[in-house]
C-alpha cells in the first residue's frame, strides 16, 4: 500500500500577511499623549533689575503637603473650596482709587464685585497667586489644584466679558482664533484678559 504524504502548508504570503497586518495596526492605532499645563515662562531679568515690592495682603498663598493636604492662608481647606476661595481674593477690589468730585475715596477697580476688604487683594492686576508643593506631593493633586485657580480666572473672565460684550470669554477667544486678522475681536480679548491677568507663580517645592 502507498505512503500517503502529508500536504504542506503554503507559507508563502504570511510574510505578506503579516505586513499588511502591521501597517493596518500602525495606522489605526492612537496614543494617548499627555497635554499637561500651559505655561510661559518669564524671560531673565536684566542684572540692574530690582524686584517691585509686593503687599503681603496681595498674594494668596497656597500649600499642598506631601500628603496632598492644602493650606491655604494658612488654614486647612478642601481642593472643592478653592474656586470660590480664590474668586474671593481676585475679585476683592479693596484697593482706593481716584476721589470723585465730593471727595470721597474712589474706587481702584470698578468692576470687581468682591467685599473691597482691606485684608485682601487690591486690584486683580496685582493679585498674585502663589503656589508652592511638596517633592512628595502627587503630580496628579498638583494639577487638581492648578485647575481649579484656572477654573476660577475663567468665572471672573466670562462674567466681565457677558457684561461687556454679551458672551462668555470663551466664546470671544474662540472666534478670534478663528479670525486672527479682526482687530475688533483683538481688542476685546485683550481688554478681558488685561482686567483679569491669570497670575500663578509656583514656588520652589519644599522638602
């Protein structure tokens, strides 16, 4: 009786195959990348600069520990609380402007609708917010408490825009984007973006 051979298997395009396979994959596939937070950093200061003198009442300090707890003005506050605290300290107004006619003191920022308290801010161009974290704090704390400070510049900034203009600051910044050439649009974004400054200073990590 004749020995029966078994067939072979035709491997000749698997090679084939297996490329088509790999461009499929490379080009379907998508990676995750991590945007993290927009920052510009300030240019090196000449070497006759000398730093402006700064109120201790216009900066608002804020402390995360290595336990990812924060401080802020000194006392113990939930990440949910620093919005609103923060808006409080930016919006306060408490500075003394121009006096009108009859004498009486003016008003240093005419649109801030904060307490104007003498303890806090004077201005929102000189309401300065200063962060400082632990080498032991959590990178993902860091950024709940840098949206949250970003969170409370975009309330101020789309309310004085609403006022102003009748949208939202995001709305504004998001037509002009798409006509960089309008003047009109220009203006105006720069005007918000000037009333409220977003200042966040980090400070050197303790350790």
């Amino acid at each position: 009786m004749a020995r029966r051979e078994n067939p072979e298997i035709n491997a000749g395009s698997m090679a084939d195959i297996a490329f088509l396979l790999l461009i499929f994959f490379l080009v379907t596939t998508t990676m995750n990348v991590d945007s993290g937070i927009s920052k510009k950093l300030s240019e090196k200061p000449p070497a006759d600069y000398v730093p402006p003198v700064i109120k201790e009442k216009n900066i608002f300090e804020v402390n995360i520990n290595r336990s990812n707890e924060l401080l802020v003005e000194g006392e113990r506050m939930d990440v949910k609380e620093l919005k609103d605290a923060a808006i409080k300290f930016i919006d306060n107004g408490g500075g003394i402007g121009k006096p009108g006619e009859d004498g009486t003191p003016g008003k240093a920022c005419d649109y801030c609708k904060g307490e104007r308290s003498d303890a806090s801010s004077d201005h929102p161009n000189k309401a300065i917010i200063s962060v400082q974290s632990d080498r032991g704090t959590e990178y993902g704390t860091y950024i709940i408490v840098q949206n949250e400070l970003l969170k409370a510049y975009t309330v101020l900034r789309n309310r004085l825009c609403r006022e102003r203009y009748g949208m939202p600051f995001n709305e504004l910044e998001a037509a002009y984007k798409d006509d960089k050439n309008n003047e009109e649009l220009k203006k105006k974004v720069e005007d918000i973006k000037k009333a409220y400054p977003q200042i966040i200073s980090d400070a050197e990590p303790t350790s």
